[in-house]
C-alpha cells in the first residue's frame, strides 16, 4: 500500500454541497508523477461503476444496491413489477425514498449525492494518506462531475416545453 502524502494534503477539499474545485483531468494530471502505474491506469480508467482498485470495490457493493433500490423504487412508484432479486437495506430504502419525493430532479440527485458522499467518508474511515483515501477522493470528484452536467436553466426550459406539449394536446381534446 502506498503512501501519498504530499499529493492527498496538496488535493482541494470535496463537499457534496459545494463547486467542483478541480477537474478530473486536473486531479489525473496531480496523479500522474506521485502515484504508481497500476494505480494510475485504475484512475483513469475509474468510473462510478468500476470494480477494481483499492477501497472501489466496496463502493461498487454500495453503489449496486443503491442503483437496484432506485429501480425498484421508480418501477413500483410508476406501478410496474420489479421482478429482480436484490438485497434491501432499510437505509438506502429511505435516502432513496426521500430523494424520489423531492420536489425537482437537482434536488433528488442533491439527497442522493450527500448520502453517497456520507458512505464514502465511511469506506474511508481511518485511511490517512494511502491509496483507500486517494480513490475515495477519485469516486467524489467522479460524482461532483456528474451533478456538474445538470443544468437547472435548460432543465426547467426542456420541463416547460413538454408541460406546454402537454397543455395544448389537452385543450385540442
């Protein structure tokens, strides 16, 4: 296990509610002469879905049961069948509940984005400057990333559009 001392004190802080302070290329960039070549493929390689590498696969067992109890969730609320077999856990059933009943999509992926940040934090747990916190730090700045591609203007225009589609084929009945 590595030790990456400069390189994880030198990283800018990650807070589920605030701004991505540093891109994913940026922080690769920091990577690329302080970690070794296998780790650093890991990372360039990593996304949300990834299975290997140190502390990922952990994330990964997390990160499955939150995808599956989201299906399950919008399958029931959309009065479908969910017909594949998962193991529920009662906390995830809840984060998941509250996020579906948000009041607008950002706010959802806001509920679901602290939650995902709180179980990173605990992957991490006492992990210092090794490689379990470098690739906490990579899983974060992968979901800062997506909340980043929402845009809440063209959000509410596209939402308008489709109401006001609506609208029309309502009155024209």
């Amino acid at each position: 296990m590595a030790s990456y001392y400069y390189l994880i004190a030198s990283l800018p802080e990650l807070k589920a509610d605030g701004e991505m302070p540093i891109t994913y290329s940026e922080f690769l960039n920091c990577c690329q002469s302080n970690v070794s070549d296998s780790d650093y493929e890991l990372l360039v390689n990593l996304t949300l879905s990834s299975t290997e590498g140190p502390l990922v696969s952990e994330w990964a067992k997390f990160y499955g049961m939150l995808k599956k109890e989201l299906s399950y969730q919008r399958s029931v609320n959309l009065g479908k069948s969910y017909s594949s077999a998962y193991d529920k856990d009662g906390f995830i059933s809840q984060v998941v509940g509250s996020a579906l009943s948000a009041k607008n999509p950002l706010e959802a992926e806001k509920i679901l984005l602290e939650y995902e940040f709180e179980n990173l934090d605990s992957l991490v747990g006492l992990h210092m400057f090794d490689d379990h916190v470098l690739f906490g730090y990579a899983i974060k700045l992968k979901l800062l990333e997506r909340l980043s591609c929402f845009e809440q203007d063209k959000g509410q225009a596209e939402f308008k559009s489709l109401f006001d589609g609506i609208q029309q084929r309502v009155y024209s009945l």
